[in-house]
C-alpha cells in the first residue's frame, strides 16, 4: 500500500484520476472498516464508503494539508456521511450479516470472536457518542490522538481524557455484566 504523499495529494487535486486512484487503494480498507463498525451492515458499509470516495473526489479541490492530514479530512467526510445516513434512512437489520464472518475455516472461532463483539458492541451502547467515536478511532482505526482531535475539532487532551474515560466506563460495566452472568 502506498502512502499518500503530497505529491499524489496534489496530483489529485489537479485532477489526475490516476492519483486518486492510488489514495482510494491507500485508504478504502480503513475507511470501509469505520463505516462498518458505524453501521454494522455490509451492503450499507460498502454504499457509504463509495458515497465517502465520490465525496471526496467531489472535493479534493478543497483540502487544505496546512489544517489537517489528508487522512483526518477522510476520516471527516466518511463520520458525517455515516451521520447524514442514519439523519436521513431508517435503520435496518439484515439477518445475514449475523453470518458475515471470515473465511476462514475455523467457524467456531469466528463464532465466539463475533459473539464477544457483540458483547462489547453492546456495552459501547452505552457510552456518549464521542467515546464512542474515539474508541472506535483509537482501538480499532488505531489513529493517532492527533488525528483523531482534528476529525472531530476537538483538542488532543480533551480526546485522551474522552478516551480515557470512555475505556474507564466500558470496563466497569463490562465487569458488572459478568458478575451478573457469576450471580446467575
């Protein structure tokens, strides 16, 4: 994968397809992994990073690296999109993204992988919506707090203090739901 260098940046904004092509490759995984961790829904996942990628081919012109990465600016358009969808669309389930594991052969593993998640899921369902955001950013996009205080316009210690205590409370009350299945 190759790194987005101010010159593909600037190839791109000078409307070489080529060179968005290359920051397309460099970040639609992480892209799509944070809209789907968002969502939970693999159709919807996959129509929202595309919305993210039209969107930021709409307006590269306007990305400015002296105010932020060109990372942070992705991250950016692809957190308002996914806000703008669940703003505009009803929420919907789809049975078969329960079974939408790997393919790896080891099912069983998978399995138990994807039930912790759910658990932990469950538990972040509880936390603001900004702990949320940076948790999912820290721990799963494995961002920088730097990074993350320019997607979201905050400072990096109000992020690292966020954070910080967003873990604090998923921990207490993920201990609390397994003393309560001990109690049981």
């Amino acid at each position: 994968m190759e790194k987005a260098t101010p010159a593909i940046i600037t190839a791109a904004q000078e409307g070489s397809s080529e060179a968005f092509g290359k920051l397309y490759d460099t970040y639609i995984t992480k892209i799509f992994k944070f809209v789907y961790y968002k969502t939970h829904h693999t159709q919807t996942a996959e129509d929202l990073t595309s919305k993210v990628f039209l969107k930021a081919l709409e307006k590269i012109k306007t990305y400015n690296s002296e105010k932020s990465a060109f990372s942070s600016w992705l991250y950016t358009i692809a957190r308002n999109t996914v806000i703008d969808h669940y703003r505009t669309k009803k929420v919907h389930k789809d049975i078969e993204d329960v079974w939408d594991l790997s393919d790896n052969t080891d099912i069983e593993h998978d399995l138990d992988v994807t039930l912790e998640m759910d658990k932990v899921k469950e538990h972040m369902k509880g936390l603001k919506s900004t702990q949320r955001d940076i948790i999912i950013m820290r721990v799963w996009q494995g961002l920088r707090y730097k990074e993350i205080a320019d997607i979201l316009g905050k400072s990096e210690a109000s992020c690292k203090m966020t954070y910080s205590r967003g873990m604090k409370a998923l921990r207490e009350s993920m201990a609390l739901a397994v003393i309560m299945l001990i109690m049981l």
